[in-house]
C-alpha cells in the first residue's frame, strides 16, 4: 500500500530572477525519497489551471515519485511532466522518466552499487529525446547529526536529438557531491555539485549546482532560498550555455 510522505503546502513563491525556466541536467539526489522503511513509499501529484484575461494560459503537470525497499534493495521510479502554453505557444515544456535500483553492497560503509535509465525532452531548450543510461557507486564520506557529505559516480551513455535536428552518442563520466550541514536548530544549508565531461572530450562537459538555504522561522513555517547554476560547454544551436534560476519561497508544513 503506497503512504504518501509528509507534504508541503507553498503559501507564496517568488521567482526573484529567472533566466531560464528549466534546465537540461536533472538533479536526481534531491527528488530521493530519503526513507529506510521496507515496502512501498511514494507521492502522485496531479494538476491542471486555465487562465483567461488578455491571453488564454493552459498549466498541465504531472510528478510521479514511486519507491520499493527490501533488505538491500532499493527501486525508484520518478516521473515529472509540465506544459504551459498560452495562444498556441508553449512557454513551458518539458518532462522525464527515470528508474533507478540500488544495492547496498557494503552496509558498514553505506557503499551503493546503483544503475539507472532515464529518458526526457525539453522544447524550450531545443531538446526533442534525451537517453540516459547508466551504472556506478554512490557511497557516504561524512555522516553525523549535523553534517552529511557523499560522492556518487558512474558511466553514462547519452544519446540526445533535438529539434533543429542534431544527433549524437556518447560516454560521459558522471560525478556529484551531495552536502547538507545543519548549521543550528534555525539554519539549514543543502547544496548538491555534478560534473559530467564527454569521455575523450573533456572540453565537453556540463556543470551544476543545486543550493538550498532554509530558515525556520517557528516549527511548522520555513523561508527557503534557493539557487540553481548549469553550465553546458556544447548545447544546441541558439541555446546559451549558462542557465541561472534562483528564488524564495514561505513553507509551511504540518
């Protein structure tokens, strides 16, 4: 029987700087439902919003986060697709689907064997199919009460078309750092670091940083300010190499 994690009602979100709406690397680490309790976890959100004033605006979306642990098994399924179109242009298209398993290899050292295969499209970032297939370890290098640090590796074939068209298959060697201090009882910084160059092209690479800082502001209301930089060496033609994205947001959760 699927439980739904605790949830989180956004009272207001303020998109202070938005340079580009969605980027082309996914951060998988954050969307992990962090959970040690066998059987099914997950959440399924739906929704849809029509506006009409001076434009008719269509919202569509749909995220998926579906987990199955047993012993030292781990499966993970995340699905997440949006649109928003107005006067039959799409202002925002994009989704992915990604399936993960994990074997808890060496339990002492928390040392992960994972393999993964994920497929997505971005319209806006010029992005028809993207391929992802993958297999590597992930393991902790830190973790306390207040400090958790781990490293994640793995080899990766991409095959990407896009819309101009473009094709292209290739290896990349594929590197994160996931970092969460719990500064005091108030004060909570999470920052999450990929690396992933071409094998035997290293000047083809993309970059990635996902931040989040969180103040509590009592026990059930959080400010959350979060900063997202990517860095793409050899994106599509007309598409820009950097994508920055940041903003607040007042949470409240109970």
């Amino acid at each position: 029987m699927l439980r739904c994690v605790p949830f989180f009602i956004v009272l207001i979100i303020v998109q202070s700087i938005s340079v580009t709406v969605n980027a082309q690397l996914i951060n998988i680490e954050e969307k992990r439902l962090n959970s040690n309790e066998e059987g099914w976890k997950g959440n399924i959100d739906f929704n849809a919003k029509y506006t009409q004033n001076t434009q008719m605006v269509w919202q569509l979306s749909n995220k998926v986060s579906i987990q199955y642990r047993k012993k030292n098994h781990t499966h993970l399924f995340l699905n997440d697709i949006s649109l928003v179109r107005s006067n039959q242009s799409d202002l925002v298209n994009y989704g992915f689907a990604h399936y993960r398993y994990s074997n808890l290899v060496i339990p002492d050292k928390d040392l992960k064997w994972e393999s993964y295969a994920q497929i997505q499209y971005n319209s806006v970032q010029k992005i028809r199919q993207r391929l992802l297939l993958g297999s590597g370890f992930r393991f902790k290098i830190i973790n306390t009460d207040s400090v958790y640090l781990s490293y994640g590796w793995s080899l990766m074939y991409e095959y990407e078309e896009t819309t101009i068209p473009e094709y292209s298959n290739l290896i990349r060697n594929s590197n994160y750092l996931s970092f969460d201090w719990k500064i005091s009882k108030i004060w909570e910084l999470k920052t999450i670091m990929y690396y992933q160059p071409s094998i035997g092209d290293f000047s083809d690479f993309r970059l990635s940083n996902v931040s989040n800082i969180t103040h509590n502001l009592t026990e059930h209301i959080s400010l959350v300010f979060n900063l997202n930089i990517q860095y793409d060496s050899n994106p599509p033609i007309e598409v820009p190499v950097n994508s920055f994205q940041t903003g607040i947001l007042i949470r409240f959760k109970f």
